[in-house]
C-alpha cells in the first residue's frame, strides 16, 4: 500500500501519518449511466457520479450555446447600468452590519475562559465581512460605478484590508473569467488529469486516485475540505495552486524569478508592485496594534475573521465552478459563452445572499456580463434563465451538501475519447 503514496504531491506527505487505510475498496460497477451526448464509454465514465444538475452540463452541445447577441437582447437593458449612488449604499450597508458586529466584539473579554465566544465571533463577523471582498471584486470588474478612480480607491483600499493584492487579483481573475473550465488556460479550480500530459493537462490524476482509494470517500473528503478551505486562498496567491499548466508556478506578490512570470505581462508588473504596498501599509498597521493592544486581540477582532473570508472565498469560487457533472474543455470544445455557461448557481438563502451581494446565487450572469452590477443580478439571471434552458446551470442541492459531495468526488478528470471534454472520476462510486 506504501507504494500507492509515492509521487504525491509533498504536500500531501504527512497524512501518511495520519491515515491509515482500513477498508478496502469494492470494484465499481462497469459504468455508471448517465445523460450523456454522443454514445457513452465505459472507460470513461465507470467511475462517474451524477450530481443535483443529474448530467444536464454533459449534454449541452456547442450547438446549444447561444451567441453574445442573442443574450445580450434578452437581458433588459437597464441591468447594465451602474449607479455610483446605490453601489455606495450597498458599500454603507455592509459597513454599518460590521460596525455593530464588531461593537459586540469589543465587549467581549480577551480571556481564555470566552475562546469559545470568540471563535463564534470569528464565524459572524469572517461572514458579514465578506460582503467587503463582494464589493472590491465588483469594483475589479467594474461593475461598481461609471468612476473609475472612485471604483478603483475602494477596491484597492477594501481588498488590501483583507490582505488579496487588488491588481494582481484583478490580472489573474480576468484571465478566470476568459477561460472558465479550460483545461489547459484556466486559472482557478483546474483539475489533475487522469493520463496527464504535463503541457496542456496537468498531471497526477492516477496518484490522487490511488490516494482516495487509500483513504476512502469521508476519510479523503475531510482532506479535501481541510487543504481547501484552510490553505486553498494562501496556496493560490503564492503559487498559482489550482490554476492550469499555462501560467505555470506564479505568485501575486512577485512577478519575477523564480516564479513564472507569464501571468505578468509588462504593463502588470507595476500594478504587482502597488498591491504589495497596500498589503504592506495594512501589516504595518497591524503589527502597530499587535505591539499597542497585544496580539490576542489583534486573532480575535482580525485574523480569526478573516480566516473565516478565506474560507467563504474558496467555498464560493470552488461551487460556483465545480461539479461532478460539470466537465472542463480543451481547445477543441471552449468558448468564452461556453465556458460561462459552465458556471453554476446554487440556493445559498435569504440571508447569506443579502449579507454577500447576491454572489453565489447569479454567477452565471456575472460570467457572461461581469460589469452588471449585483443588484440587477438577479432580474438579469432570471431573463437568462427563462430565455436559455438548456444551458443555464442551477443546482439545487443544499450547500453543506453540494460541499461535502466535490470534495469527495470530484478528484480528478479524464478525457473523452473523441471529444473536447474531461469529466470527473472518483474510485469509490458504490461506497455511500
């Protein structure tokens, strides 16, 4: 079994020590049907596991995709529109539900005794904050206000807050936005490869597959969440972890040597430099209130809420572009509304959608017009929806369900034979 570790990632070394098979692995029926376009391959699909979208993104053809044109006539025309007023009203919302989270926060006693009150506050006020980085990636994009100065002062000055480098984040979530499932030029989210070639594909594929047949599915999924949600956002801003093989090992704060500096073009390499001087000015003051009030409260008030941002960051972009039926495209299969279609949008509730802007729930949309503001998201969506069927993706399944289900089953993808698309493969598929 020793032998089913070795080429792991060195990440993943030490959960030698902490998992130990203990059950062996059933052999997975010959396929597993499912919806699927074109005659289906045992080969392919064997391991495969239908989601809450039940294989409805595997039968979209390129035929299906609409053009821009079409879209963009069914979307009414005051969605595009921005208004600098009502953007700011959302930013004082969010301010005012944070001023009072953080009232109650400094009522709370700095003792041993409240930890437990205080990793409650972490998870409040981590998610009312949220609604923070909402509004700077809005402002990246431009969806904010029709003034670019006014929208880039508050991006950059919201985002530095949180410790994300505004334009290199700008820089590389556009490139997310070009290429959503691209196999090979997408930058968050891309999947190891099952046969990889290590130019196009990333490899890898079978060593993570030997490592879920180790583990087993919940021993492996507790893995996944815990890598993901506690190292996924640091990971991706120091060395490009989950984007494709195109840009290779980049880091957002130093886009020279000895990272790759191909998601950098010259005209970038600046605007690197100006988000790390935000990030600076923010740990400076920091360090400042560590030394004058002491580092306990700087992890209760600070960094424990914003360990909880993190988490809702990797637990939205992970969802919004992950599903075990949500297949990822070559060259052959891509195209900008293709790939936006792939998109995916989920029940996220009443509450978390006012506290962040709609974010989960109108993502799509966003990925088709990523200047539509948040609060005409919705009335866009529902146009999208209504218009295109067939290709709008909506998921139904509850979130801590929908979570809990990519992260034991969605480990790597293979291609199709004869087709332009990778699908999902799990070694477990008859274990509940």
């Amino acid at each position: 079994m020793a032998k089913e570790f070795m080429g792991l990632p060195n990440g993943l070394a030490f959960l030698r020590r902490f998992f130990t098979p203990s059950e062996s692995v059933r052999a997975p029926p010959p396929h597993t049907p499912l919806f699927f376009r074109g005659t289906p391959n045992p080969k392919n699909i064997r391991n495969f596991r239908l989601s809450g979208l039940k294989g409805k993104a595997l039968a979209i053809k390129m035929s299906d995709i609409p053009s821009m044109k079409a879209i963009t006539e069914v979307v009414p025309k005051h969605c595009f529109a921005r208004k600098t007023s009502t953007s700011l009203a959302y930013l004082l919302q969010t301010v005012a539900i944070q001023a009072v989270i953080v009232a109650i926060g400094l009522a709370i006693p700095f003792t041993q005794a409240m930890i437990p009150v205080w990793i409650l506050y972490a998870f409040i006020s981590g998610t009312t904050a949220m609604g923070f980085w909402v509004i700077a990636h809005e402002c990246g994009h431009g969806a904010f206000s029709d003034n670019r100065t006014l929208q880039t002062v508050i991006g950059y000055l919201l985002h530095s807050f949180l410790l994300v480098p505004y334009f290199s984040w700008q820089r590389s979530h556009s490139i997310h936005h070009r290429f959503t499932n691209h196999i090979t030029d997408g930058e968050t989210h891309v999947p190891i490869v099952v046969g990889g070639n290590g130019i196009s594909e990333k490899v890898g594929g079978e060593n993570e597959l030997a490592l879920s047949r180790a583990l087993g599915k919940t021993r492996y999924g507790l893995m996944q969440l815990l890598l993901h949600l506690g190292f996924g956002w640091p990971a991706y801003l120091l060395t490009g972890s989950t984007g494709g093989p195109k840009y290779g090992t980049s880091n957002h704060f130093w886009p020279r040597e000895p990272f790759s500096k191909r998601l950098w073009p010259s005209n970038w390499v600046k605007k690197v430099w100006i988000s790390d001087l935000g990030i600076a000015l923010v740990l400076i003051g920091l360090f400042i209130s560590g030394l004058k009030y002491g580092i306990t409260p700087l992890i209760a008030m600070y960094l424990g809420p914003l360990l909880v941002v993190n988490c809702w960051l990797v637990i939205y972009t992970w969802l919004h572009h992950t599903d075990t039926d949500v297949p990822h495209l070559s060259n052959s299969d891509f195209s900008f509304i293709r790939g936006a279609f792939l998109s995916i949008d989920r029940p996220y509730g009443k509450l978390l959608n006012f506290l962040h802007h709609q974010i989960g729930s109108s993502h799509v949309i966003h990925h088709i017009f990523p200047t539509i503001p948040h609060y005409h998201a919705r009335e866009a969506t529902i146009a999208i929806k209504k218009a295109f069927p067939k290709t709008y993706l909506f998921n139904p399944v509850p979130i801590h369900k929908a979570l809990w289900n990519i992260a034991c089953n969605c480990i790597a993808v293979k291609p199709v034979e004869h087709d332009g698309q990778y699908i999902w493969q799990n070694a477990y598929t008859n274990q509940k």
